[in-house]
C-alpha cells in the first residue's frame, strides 16, 4: 500500500490523516484472520512473545501504575500453559515481572538487554555476560545481559538527566537497569521541546548511547548491536528452536522498538508479527489488533484452540 506523500506524521511514525479501513487491507486483524494462522500453525510449535506496556497493559499517565488486568493476566497464563511465552519489554526484567507475576513464562528486559531462561544459548555460550545462576525457588537459570558493562555509566547518566529534567513539571525519568526512560507524557506540550532538547545536548557527551523516541517516551540505551529482534532469536535459541522449520513464531507489540522484532520474524520467513495498534501507522507488522483488549481475545483464543484441537486441559 502506498500512502500520499502529503500525509503528515508525529513522532511516532503515525499517520495523523490516514483511513484506518484503508491500512487494515495491508494488516488485518489477527482476529479476523485466525484461521489463517491456524491452518499455518497446524501441526507445528508455536511460540509466543509480547510487548508490555500498550500490549499487555494500557499506556497510562504514571508508568508505575501501568497495571495489567486480572482477565489479561488470566489470558496470558493460559498462553504460557500451551505455548513457549516470553515477554520482551523496555522496563526492568524485575519490574516487569512485578506487573505479570506468572512463573510459567519468560522474561527480558531494557528492551532485550536483560534475558533470563533456564538453559544457556548454544549460539551464545561463551559470551561473557551470559553467566549461570539459581532463582529464589533453587531452579538453575542463565541471565543474559549484553550491557553489563554500561552499569556505572548508566546510573550518571540518570543521575544527570534527574537534574536537568527537575525544573520542568511533569517529566520524569525512569530507571529500566540497561537503560532509562525519560516519560514527557504529562508535560506541557510548550515544554516537550525544550526538555528534548535538553535531552539531547546532555547525552551528546556519550557517544556510545543512543536515543530513541517512543509513545511520548525518550528511550536512552547503549548503542550496541542489541535490540528486541535480536532478543527474540536468543530466546528461540535457548528454547532450541532458533533453526527449526517447524516453529512458527508471533510476536506482538506497540512501539518502535517491536519493529525489530516485527523485522526479525519477516527474516526467519515464517510466523506473524502483530502491531498492536488504532490508527494507522508505518510498520514491519503484517497483522494488527487495535488495543489490549484485542490482544486478549486474541491470547484467549489461542490458548482455546490449542485446549480443543489437542485436548489438553
């Protein structure tokens, strides 16, 4: 689909005059088009992975009370039960985990940079920040953190960005351990230019991180070559799946940094990249849902066409 040149966009890639209708054509509901999915996925392992915040949960004013509900919770449970299921966010790993509160699926954080599974990367393996530990339940796990080494620096850098960003109402800087957010969803939108710009001179000093913009978020990480789509190959990895023709891999997400994931998955050749998204926008997404909502018809549908078509309980 080629959209008119004159079409203007935000900064997160949106089309602010577009038909939905007219998108929906090149990204169809992945509700509506289950059957697709289904006939695709018969007879092969599926595997699942989901964004957070704007997938699992509402985007919300306070990012700490980004709180996902007891029925998607209940959803994604279901999910874990029959599929492989990992949840790749931008928070914390730790702080993610405090809002789904599920043992029976997998975590990475800061965007991929903070991964922990219970078997080690075979392609992985003797990467250094790959290390072995044991979880509070005694069970052996790997942690995978690609970006150890930016620790110290990341915590200045907060540091700094707390100050600079204090004297304007409304921002707030949140710390994700391998990278931090600096939110301007309630700044006053006279302000939102001056605090990117004072965002922007300051991280000029770091050339080893980058920023990038999300829903009203400016993302800082370190800049190597490290991102959600990457993350989704090592979990598949870890999983021994990653060179297996017979997995068929969703991945479901909001935000700029799902497209690489939505990338990654177009490169395997097989499997379904879902934006979650109500209003067309720029995407590597083939499928689309428009809210959370969706996400969880969708996640409870899966969940009930595996229970019925394997009979499992």
């Amino acid at each position: 689909m080629e959209f008119n040149p004159k079409e203007r966009f935000d900064d997160k890639d949106t089309i602010i005059n577009g038909s939905y209708d007219v998108w929906l054509k090149n990204h169809p509901s992945a509700l509506s088009s289950f059957d697709e999915i289904k006939r695709v996925a018969h007879e092969k392992q599926i595997v699942v992975f989901l964004d957070y915040d704007g997938t699992l949960s509402p985007i919300v004013n306070n990012p700490d009370q980004a709180y996902m509900s007891d029925a998607m919770r209940s959803a994604v449970r279901k999910v874990g039960k029959h599929f492989p299921t990992s949840i790749i966010s931008g928070r914390s790993r730790d702080k993610v985990f405090q809002f789904v509160r599920l043992n029976n699926i997998y975590y990475a954080g800061s965007h991929g940079m903070d991964i922990s599974t219970p078997s080690v990367s075979l392609y992985y393996g003797n990467h250094k920040h790959q290390t072995r530990t044991i979880d509070e339940k005694g069970n052996d796990m790997v942690n995978f953190c690609p970006a150890q080494d930016f620790l110290p620096r990341i915590q200045t850098i907060k540091v700094m960005l707390q100050e600079i960003t204090r004297g304007i109402k409304g921002a707030m800087v949140e710390d994700n351990k391998f990278c931090l957010s600096v939110h301007f969803r309630c700044v006053n939108e006279d302000n939102v230019g001056v605090l990117k710009e004072k965002v922007e001179s300051a991280m000029k000093s770091y050339k080893d991180f980058r920023i990038s913009d999300g829903k009203e978020v400016m993302e800082i990480r370190p800049n190597i070559n490290w991102d959600k789509g990457l993350a989704l190959q090592y979990l598949l990895d870890t999983l021994r799946f990653e060179n297996s023709s017979e997995v068929v891999p969703i991945y479901i997400g909001d935000d700029k940094t799902d497209e690489d994931a939505f990338k990654m998955i177009k490169s395997i050749g097989r499997g379904f990249p879902i934006v979650v998204s109500s209003t067309p926008k720029e995407t590597e997404a083939l499928y689309s849902l428009r809210d959370p909502i969706e996400v969880m018809s969708f996640l409870i549908r899966l969940a009930k066409w595996k229970k019925d078509s394997h009979g499992v309980n």
